[in-house]
C-alpha cells in the first residue's frame, strides 16, 4: 500500500487524503442549510470517483463513518464507539512480496471505502498532527487539513469563511 504522494512542491499528501476530505465535507452548510452530497446522484459521482460499489448500503455506511470521523475531529463523547463501530468488519492482511511486505485492506465491498477513509485519517492525524480540523467558522461544516508551514489556518476557505469571519470582525471593531 503507497503511504504518501506529493501534490504540489513541498506539500506531502497522505494516501486517499482527496477521499478522506470529500467524505468529511459532503455535509456542507449552504445558504444555512445543511446538506448531505451523500445522497442521490451527488453521493454516486463520490462513489464512483474513488472506485466505489454504487451502492445504498455503500452509501449509507460511508454517512455513518463521515459523521463518526466528523465527531472524532470535534471531540465528541461517543465518536470513538460510532467509529469502532464504523470499521469492525476490516482488517489489514499482510501480504510478502519480493520486494518485502506489504498490507491489504480486507473489508466487505460495501464497507471498502469507508475503511479506505478511516485508514487516510489515521494516517493524517499521525503525521500532521493537530492539522485535521473543523473550520472555525462555526456556521460552517467544512474540514480542512492545515499543510501550512506555521500551521496556523483556520478556515476551510479565505474565499468564503476567511473573509466572512475577517469582516464579521471588523464589523465589530467598527
């Protein structure tokens, strides 16, 4: 199994990093409301760009795991419990090859990606600790992995939620 890809000069990218954050940030706030890309067609192309069965039961177990990591990231109680439960049908098998040994994912094919997108934040929170994170824009449900060197973003986006909060911040300066 590949550990890590460069996306750009200097920024490391861990394995199924892309995956890990579509699957967290599928509940986006829009207008103020919530939403879930899981559904319907959305939740298809999701599947189908990460190699995905296509399937209801697929798709309902990657909600389940989106909303465990969602709360592990948030530090809520029973998130460990809802992400154990998330993955307790998959294993890594190690596997000798002549170039030495290597592990495979073993998990029912419903359940594959979702273990692939527990297995990316494992690997993100060991080697970018601290840097997975909600936005700090709290009418916001959007994650980002901070790859900057200080380590110090705090929104999803300075597009959007940067600005919002900045101006926000200066409104009350003001």
């Amino acid at each position: 199994m590949k550990q890590e890809r460069t996306a750009a000069p200097g920024v490391m990218m861990i394995e199924d990093e892309d995956l890990l954050m579509a699957v967290l940030n599928s509940a986006p706030v829009i207008r103020g409301k919530p939403t879930d890309q899981l559904d319907g067609s959305t939740g298809n192309e999701i599947l189908q760009r990460f190699g995905g069965e296509g399937t209801e039961a697929e798709l309902l177990h990657l909600r389940r795991t989106r909303d465990a990591l969602q709360g592990m990231i948030r530090e809520e109680s029973d998130a460990v419990e809802q992400l154990t439960a998330a993955i307790d049908k998959a294993a890594l098998v190690p596997e000798v090859t002549g170039n030495g040994l290597q592990w495979q994912l073993d998990a029912p094919a419903d359940e594959r990606l979702s273990a692939r997108t527990v297995l990316a934040w494992s690997r993100v929170a060991e080697q970018f600790p601290g840097r997975l994170r909600a936005c700090a824009n709290t009418e916001c449900n959007l994650f980002l992995i901070d790859h900057s060197r200080p380590g110090t973003a705090k929104w999803c986006s300075m597009a959007t939620c940067g600005n919002r909060m900045k101006a926000r911040a200066h409104a009350r300066r003001t």
